[in-house]
C-alpha cells in the first residue's frame, strides 16, 4: 500500500513540474477564453494568432501574429508582436520586436528592442535598441538608441547617451520649471532642438553634436548635473 501511494505521488509531482514548464500559455489562479487569459500567465515557446492578459505576465520565446494587449506587469524575454501592442502596466523586456505601433502605460525598461511608433506614459529607461517616432510622457534615459525620427518628451529631464534621433521636442511638462537635455558619449542631433516652456537647457559632453538649432533654451558644453532620476540601472 506504502509502495502503491509512493509511485502514484511521484506520478503527480511528475505531472505538476510538466505542466508549469510546458510549451505555450498557462495560468495560475485565473482561467482561459481562447486567446484572452485571466490570472498570472506564463507563455513559453508559443506561436499565437493573438494574445489578451489581464493579469501579470512573464514572457519566454513569444511571436503574436497580429496584436496584443497586456494589462498588468509585464517581464519577459524574445517577444515578437507582427501586429500592435498595448500594455497596461510596468514593463520589463530584452529582445522585443512589434511591427505595429507600441503604447505603453507605466514604468517601462526595455532592452534589445525593435520597435515602431513607441508611446510611454511613465519613465522611460532603454538600452540597446532601436524606435521610430517616440513620445514620452515622463524621465527618459536612453543608452545606444536609435531613433529614426522625432523624441518628443514632456519630462524635466532626458539623458541620451550615445543616441541617434532626428530632433528633439520637449514639451511643456510643469509651468515655470526648467527642462534639461542630456546629450552625452557621443549622441547626434540631425535636426532641432525646441523647448516648449521657453526655459531649456542642452548639456552636450562625449563629442555629442546638434545639426539643427537649439529655440527656447541655451547650450552648456559639459557633463549634464542631477541625473539620479533616470540612471539606468
């Protein structure tokens, strides 16, 4: 009888450890509707035609073939999103493609990115990557980034550090306080750089260069001051 319950529980401890390192998309705690899942959700090794979580959500080896939306905190590693992608929450990923526009709302760290228009209400911390248009409500600290058009940022405050971006627009983020650009190790400005409220300042240091202008604000040859708030970690 002993020998009988000792086999049947390393059979059902077998069956657990298979299920939580399955292939695909699974659930803790919640429940699922054909690609639109409930709960904590992990998606490994999955090929899908769409994906919809509400609830956290942790990432390993993912392609959606149209769009997807995650609303909840979201980590993970090697996403590729052929259509659109909105997430609702603090985000966290390495090795991230979206074909389509991308929208974040929340904290966002992103890193080996390849992304379209890109869209973040919170701060901003990238490294690594590559965007197209992206605006930015909130800090931005940007480490060998391509831009391939316009940073639009309402902040106090972005550091771009060894940064490609055609121009630079801050717009007005609090009345009366002054707006801060960092442009360090060797960061290009191809075209301008236009401060809204009228009371900008653009640090350059590392060989950075600007091409366009600088309206609304002046230009400080040296190291950029108080960056605590947007170090990358």
């Amino acid at each position: 009888m002993r020998t009988f319950s000792r086999v049947m529980l390393i059979a059902l401890l077998s069956t657990m450890t298979a299920t939580a390192f399955a292939d695909g998309c699974t659930t803790t705690g919640g429940y699922q509707q054909g690609d639109h899942y409930f709960g904590k959700t992990q998606c490994q090794k999955a090929d899908l035609s769409q994906l919809m979580v509400n609830g956290q959500l942790n990432i390993n080896q993912v392609k959606v073939n149209n769009d997807a939306i995650f609303n909840g905190t979201v980590e993970g590693y090697d996403l590729l999103i052929k259509g659109s992608l909105t997430i609702n929450g603090k985000t966290t990923l390495n090795k991230v493609k979206v074909l389509g526009a991308t929208i974040i709302h929340g904290q966002t760290t992103l890193s080996d990115a390849n992304l379209q228009n890109l869209k973040v209400n919170g701060k901003l911390i990238a490294s690594g990557s590559q965007f197209a248009d992206t605006t930015v409500n909130g800090s931005v600290n940007l480490r060998d980034i391509v831009i391939k058009g316009n940073l639009t940022a309402s902040t106090d405050l972005a550091v771009l550090n060894g940064v490609n971006v055609q121009s630079i627009q801050m717009t007005n983020s609090q009345p009366k306080k002054s707006q801060t650009v960092c442009l360090e190790k060797a960061s290009h400005v191809q075209g301008d750089i236009h401060f809204e409220a009228g009371n900008g300042v653009v640090y350059t240091s590392g060989a950075s260069k600007m091409m366009g202008h600088v309206t609304g604000g002046k230009v400080i040859e040296g190291a950029c001051p108080n960056q605590s708030d947007v170090m990358i970690q």
